[in-house]
C-alpha cells in the first residue's frame, strides 16, 4: 500500500510551535497547582519589610492609631453602634498598607503591587484563604497631606474624610465589626492611616506576621 508523503517542510514549521505550547501547557499547569500559601507568604514577606524598613524621615504614629480608634468608637456610640475592640492581630496589615500608600504616593484598598483587600486579608489570614471563608471583613484608607504639624488636630480632620464619605463612614457604623486594627504612618507633616475591621477570626486561623496572642488588645 503506498503511503502519502510526508511534508517535512510543514513537520519543521509546526515542530516548535508545539514544543512552545507544550512549555506553556506545561507552566500553567505549574503555577495553578502552586500552593496558595507561597503567594500568599509573598504578599506578607513583602508587607514586614514594608513596616520593618521604613525611611529614616517617617515613624508610626501609635498615639494617632489609638486616637483613631477613639473615634471610631465615638462616632459608633453617638449613633447607637457598639464599640469596636483595638487588636493588634491585624496592625501588622493595616501599617503596611499604610506604608505602602505613603512610599508610592496613593490612597486606596490595592497594593502597590497589585492586591486587592481581600488577596491582602487571605494572605494574611490563613495563607491563601478564599475570601468567602474568611471573616466579615472591611477597610478605611486616607491620608492628610495638608500643612501644619502631624498631630491629634490633623488626625481629627483625616477621621472626618470617613465620616463625609458614604462607604466609609458604613464601615464605621457596621454593627457586624467588633475588632478593628489601626495603622498610622508619618512623614514630615503628611499623615498616611488605615483601619480594619472584621467580626470574628476562627481560633484555628493562624494570623500571619501577627506576634501577640490571637484576643491580643491594646
């Protein structure tokens, strides 16, 4: 029986193509079956030399991140809303994004490189963690760049950016929250704050980069 010829030519052209999609198949396989808790690490790896190497002209303000949360509250109990606990278990987060907004000159809930809040919160809280298991959880975000010295007045005043802001301002009043964890940087006379709040972190979470005890209060 005579076989059809073989086109060689059309063999060397489709060769390498197929070895490319085969490379390619083969590292997408790759990296979805990377476990999620080494991106997850990334992230807070990433965040710890955020807070751990800040600029010799900054420093966080721990004054201002207690006084944040005094006025939370206030606010919450002039509207009803029970008081939020201050927790530690999240500052590690909450400074960092803080750092990140004032290194890279930004206000909002994504990363510098790219995360949204809740690949933050997941990376954060057991390492990869789908959004939908972990804790009701939100975020406030904002600075104050106006002149004048970096203290209680100037904090007051990045407090009532939340309180006019619509969504911001739900996330105070959530009744849901019952801990928040605060991060405020300085530099120069700017002022850079986040705060997070959630309901509730399963004692079998392990909060990554966290160093005090899970119920851990100041």
């Amino acid at each position: 029986m005579l076989q059809k010829p073989v086109n060689l030519s059309r063999l060397r052209w489709r060769q390498p193509w197929t070895t490319l999609g085969y490379v390619i198949a083969l590292w997408l396989a790759a990296a979805m079956l990377t476990p999620l808790t080494v991106r997850a690490e990334t992230y807070v790896q990433f965040a710890k030399g955020l807070a751990s190497n800040l600029p010799a002209d900054s420093q966080f303000r721990e004054d201002l991140e207690k006084q944040l949360v005094a006025e939370a509250n206030r606010f919450r109990n002039s509207k009803g809303v029970k008081p939020l606990a201050a927790s530690k278990q999240l500052q590690l987060a909450a400074r960092a994004h803080a750092t990140d907004m004032m290194l890279n000159n930004f206000v909002g809930h994504r990363s510098s490189r790219g995360q949204q809040f809740d690949s933050r919160m997941s990376a954060f809280l057991g390492g990869g963690r789908p959004m939908m298991m972990l804790p009701r959880m939100g975020e406030n975000a904002a600075r104050d760049t106006q002149k004048g010295e970096a203290n209680a007045a100037k904090a007051s005043r990045l407090f009532q950016q939340w309180v006019d802001s619509r969504p911001h301002r739900k996330a105070l009043l959530n009744g849901s929250y019952r801990f928040v964890s605060t991060g405020v940087v300085q530099r120069g006379n700017k002022i850079y704050a986040v705060q997070i709040f959630w309901s509730h972190i399963p004692k079998e979470v392990n909060v990554l980069g966290a160093d005090t005890a899970p119920d851990a209060l100041y």
